[in-house]
C-alpha cells in the first residue's frame, strides 16, 4: 500500500506549484512576516498614519499580536479590496488594519512572497498538472478547516477523498470549526451497542445492564513533575512493556521536558510526537548563551557561564595540546580586569598579558615556566576573543545593528564557517560540543542554521534596530523549535498530544493535565482581533469555541480507545504556589462512574485516599 501522510496546506501548496515557480515566488515564514509588520508599525508610525494603534514604542510582540490579526483576516478571505469594516467594533482599528494590511500586500508583491492565504486562493484557481494517476485522499471525520481551507477542501480534496468516521459519544453536538458538522449515517451507525460514555451528560437514563463498562481510572498529583513520576513508577512496578503504553498531554510543556528528564534519569526508551525543545541540546545551549552574553553588554559573568556549562568545546584541542580547554580560559579571563564591555577585552587581556611578563622577571626560575604558561594562554585567548568579536557588529553596546550581519556573526559562531555551498548544511560546527550518541545536537544545529538564514537570504531592505530588539527576533525565531519529532517505535513509551491520540490505541493509555488550567484551554490565542469581532466577519471562529473543540476531541479520543485508561490532574502548581481544580470533564467523569449526577468537587476530592507526591529514590 503506498500510503503518504500530508495536510491541507500541503496538498495546497502541491496543486498551486506550477504557479509558485512559473513566477519564481518565495513562500512567506511567519517570521518573516512578523518581522515585515514590525517595520511597517514603524513606518506608518512615523508617518503618523496610525490613529488606533500609538504605543510609546512598537515591539515584536506588539507586531505579533497584529502579525495574527492580518493573518487570521486573509485566511479568512478578507484583504485590502473587501476588508470586513463594519465586523470590526472601532473605525479608528479598523482603519489602521486597512492601512497595515495595504502596506503588507505592497511588501508580498515587490518581494516575490506568497503567504498562505494566497497559496489557497491560487490553488484553487490552478490544479497541479500532468498528474499521473489519480489519488483517493482519506480524510478524517473530525477535520477543522479555516475558511480558506474549507473552500479549498469543497472543491478540489472532497470529490476525490473517502471519510473515515471516528467514534464519538453520542448527543453530542459537533464544533462547527469541523467540516462535517453534522452526524452522516455511516458515522451514527460507528457502533451498535451503547457505551457507558454516551451517557455522560444523561446520568440519570443510565442503564443498570450497560454491557460497556466505563476502563477509566482517575488519579491525582501534587504538581506535573510527580503527575508523570507516578506513572513512570506505575510502569516501573507493574512490569508493563514500553511499547504497550502511551501518554497523552493537554500542554506539551512541561510533561515532555519532564519525560526526556527522566528518561535520561532512568534510562528507559521513549519516542515524542511533537519532539523536544531545542533547548535540550547543546548547540542551542550555547546559542541562548551567546545571546545572553551579548545582551548583558559582554559580560566575563555570562562569558564565564558560557565556557564552562559544559556546552562549548575547542575542535583543535586534542590534536593540538597546547590549546587551553574552556574551564582554562573561562578561569583567567575571569581573573582578568575586564568586567564587562567588548572594547575592554583586548586592552585587559595586554594589561594582563604586561603584568606577568613583569611580574616573571621578579620569580625564581622554578615558577617561570608557570608563568610562561600562563602568558602564552592569554595569546591564545587574545586571537580567539578577536576571532568572536569579528563574527559580531563591531559597535557600542546601544548601537542599532543589521540582523543579517548579527544572525551571519551567530550561524558562524555555532556552527562551522566552513559552510558547504548549493544548500547543504555543515553540521560540523567550531564551538559547539557535540554528543555522538544520538542525532540530536546535529539537528539541532541544522534547524538553527535555517532559521537564521530567514534574516540573511531576505531580499527585502532590513533597516538597522537596536540589538535587543534584533537579540529579540533571533530569540523568537528559534526558542520554539522543537528536535527528536518521532513516529512509535516498538520498545518504546510514546507521548504526544491528546489531539493525536485517535490514531494510536495501545493497552494502557495515561492522559496527564487535566485540571482546569490546562483543559479545555481556554487562552487567548495572540490576536489583537475581538471574539465578537472575528464572530462578525462570519468567517473566523472565536477563541470560545475552541474550549468546545477541545473537549469534543478528548471525548472522541475516550470513545476510541480500547485499552486501559488513566486521566491524572495536578491539584498543586509547584510554581505558582496555589492550588489548582480538576478540569469540569474530569468531574463529569467522575459522576458517570460514580452513577450520580449530584456528586460535587468535595466528593470528588475525598474520593482519593493519597495524592501523589514528592518520594525519594527510584520511580
């Protein structure tokens, strides 16, 4: 079977590929974008065009937050032609987002860029061609499709795909954010016997004789750390093989930084959806330190750091002893009398470099050599601070720089100048310490490398900014990225998100995060866009209704699995220090078990006799 996974935008982006090339056009990041209404607050701000939008100054996340309103606007349909003025509540918004939006399709077009609302809108005007053999596309009953998505998915994916229909409780009211919004015969007939979720909202006409038994186990924890513990102790104590269990989050973060913890803690295999944070490696290690050191005005405090958290290494030291390891050079330029700033490290290193070469003169024979040493170190590391500092914008500290010139000064930094040219990725790198176990640190070093390059191969004319606001955009272009993404492997424990579950049913199946905070998630998603005002466009789906998705999803994920299930919430934030309630479905839940709809959080509290905690030794 020749069976290939893709999404909507994908298959989007296939059918309108003649086009992209024929007019040689540049697919548009959403970095990338953000970084262009960034500079265009900024013009019009100047200008004085904007009458809404005055803050004292525009920041990256100021132009994020506006980034998402003209994206979620022309993913809508909407542009500069038809802009949607009387959904949103103020002229004065309105006007500016008009003006915006003109200014952003102004940029698209000189540039040769393509956002996503085009690519829709062209794939839907011109279907891929010489296609070889016709495709049947299998879409999932539970698909969510944005207004552009759904005009694209009705005309050209529906009459050539076959929908498969996915178990949900019944009377159960579908979002409208999902295509087939109402019941199809197929999908009512899924299963013929009653299940004890489907009464989950009808308690009281339960069934005594209910054949299906409702396999859910319900747990507690005080904080995430011990909410994925206990189930690594479970695991650990019952013998259940790795391959036979998964775990499902509400939130990636933090249960899957604290299954790589322990998985490195306690050595057992594990396999991640959605990967792991980039910040796991230490390429990335050594990236954010870099950052930093530049940020803290150049620091020895944050270059010390730097040096010797055990993510930076000199490439020539084994074959050249002479060399001085990090933990060396971090030691004598902290002893050093620079401090801090970048035009201080040369004239402290001569000013060391001249103390002990007065100081050797003064000592008896036996400790010169020592002191030899020493001064032949600080050469060294004179030629190495220099090499630094020609990678980066040779100014002052509140200067405004290029972010071409300092992502150019960064990649070179972290990875090897010695760039391969056509496009491959020299994963050797100068300074970053590399762990030849696994493949982490290499892809590491690649996806920062790509992202970086967004700033040096733009054509589009970026003005010099104040370093932190380009320390900023390079931070953000890279904190989220994620490494280590998998499929399930055998031997191995899996975790991804509950919204991925459905198409994964092992025998035991824990659900971690589900107090009130986490689900259904009901946070705001960026956008500087009004509910009632993406309610007016009648296009755009509000931020109140992702809570229904999301608890549609889970249910339909409940329904799904056959194997044992445990949902766990954490009553305790460790961080915050307060206490946290369970999430309204688990409630619920607890009531179906229970077999009365009266039950409160009090019951439902006394229903456990330990929550689990902090315990020493092994889980």
């Amino acid at each position: 079977m020749n069976l290939n996974i893709t999404t909507i935008f994908d298959l989007a982006r296939d059918y309108c590929d003649d086009y992209i090339s024929k007019n040689k056009l540049k697919i548009l990041d959403n970095s990338l974008g953000q970084m262009f209404l960034l500079q265009i607050l900024k013009k019009l701000s100047r200008k004085k065009l904007l009458d809404y939008f005055q803050p004292p100054t525009f920041s990256p996340g100021i132009s994020r937050s506006i980034y998402l309103a003209i994206k979620e606007l022309r993913i809508a349909g909407f542009s500069s032609r038809n802009f949607p003025h009387p959904a949103i509540f103020n002229p004065k918004k309105s006007e500016d987002l008009l003006k915006i939006m003109q200014e952003y399709e102004k940029i698209l077009k000189e540039q040769n860029y393509i956002d996503e609302a085009d690519i829709y809108l062209q794939a839907i005007k011109y279907k891929k061609k010489n296609q070889q053999k016709k495709e049947t596309l299998i879409v999932p009953s539970n698909i969510e499709l944005n207004y552009l998505e759904e005009v694209f998915f009705r005309k050209i994916i529906l009459p050539e795909s076959k929908v498969i229909y996915l178990p949900t409780p019944r009377n159960l009211k579908k979002p409208t954010s999902f295509y087939f919004s109402e019941s199809y015969k197929e999908e009512k007939n899924y299963s013929e016997k009653l299940l004890a979720l489907d009464y989950l909202y009808d308690i009281d006409k339960i069934s005594s004789n209910l054949p299906g038994k409702l396999n859910i186990e319900l747990s507690q924890s005080h904080g995430e750390y011990n909410e994925v513990k206990t189930i690594i102790r479970k695991i650990k104590s019952q013998k259940i093989p790795l391959d036979e269990v998964s775990i499902f989050y509400t939130v990636q973060e933090p249960y899957s930084q604290y299954l790589y913890q322990l998985s490195r803690q306690y050595s057992f295999n594990i396999t991640f959806g959605n990967g792991i944070s980039i910040k796991n490696t230490s390429p990335a290690k050594l990236f954010f330190a870099l950052i930093d050191w530049i940020r803290d005005n150049y620091s020895i405090a944050k270059l010390y750091f730097l040096l010797t958290g055990g993510n930076f290494e000199f490439k020539n030291q084994q074959s050249n002893p002479d060399t001085p390891n990090p933990q060396r050079v971090a030691s004598l330029l902290r002893n050093s009398p620079i401090g801090h700033k970048r035009n201080r490290y040369i004239k402290g290193l001569d000013l060391s470099i001249r103390q002990l070469k007065r100081e050797i003169e003064q000592v008896s024979e036996d400790r010169q050599e020592g002191y030899r040493k020493k001064i032949k170190d600080f050469f060294w590391i004179r030629e190495f601070i220099t090499q630094i500092f020609h990678e980066l914008p040779q100014e002052n500290f509140d200067y405004t720089i290029s972010p071409k010139q300092i992502a150019q000064g960064l990649i070179n930094i972290v990875t090897s100048p010695k760039q391969i040219a056509q496009g491959l990725i020299n994963i050797v790198t100068n300074y970053s310490k590399i762990d030849e176990d696994n493949n982490l640190d290499e892809e590491a070093i690649k996806k920062i490398k790509e992202r970086l390059t967004i700033f040096i191969e733009s054509d589009y004319p970026l003005p010099n900014m104040p370093v932190n606001e380009v320390l900023t955009l390079i931070t953000d272009l890279i904190k989220n990225e994620r490494v280590n993404c998998s499929e399930p492997r055998g031997g191995c424990l899996h975790t991804a998100s509950y919204k991925k579950g459905i198409w994964l049913n092992r025998p035991y199946n824990f659900i971690v995060g589900m107090d009130s905070a986490k689900f259904p998630d009901l946070a705001h998603d960026g956008s500087i866009l009004l509910d009632a005002e993406k309610k007016n466009t009648g296009r755009i789906n509000p931020n109140k209704e992702k809570g229904k998705e999301n608890q549609y999803k889970m249910l339909q994920l409940l329904t799904s699995l056959k194997g044992k299930i445990i949902l766990s919430y954490s009553r305790f934030d460790t961080q915050d220090n307060r206490e946290l309630a369970p999430s309204s479905l688990i409630l619920q839940l607890y009531r179906l078990k229970t077999g009365d709809e009266q039950k409160d959080y009090s019951d439902f509290y006394s229903s456990f006799q330990d929550t689990s905690g902090f315990i020493p030794g092994k889980p």
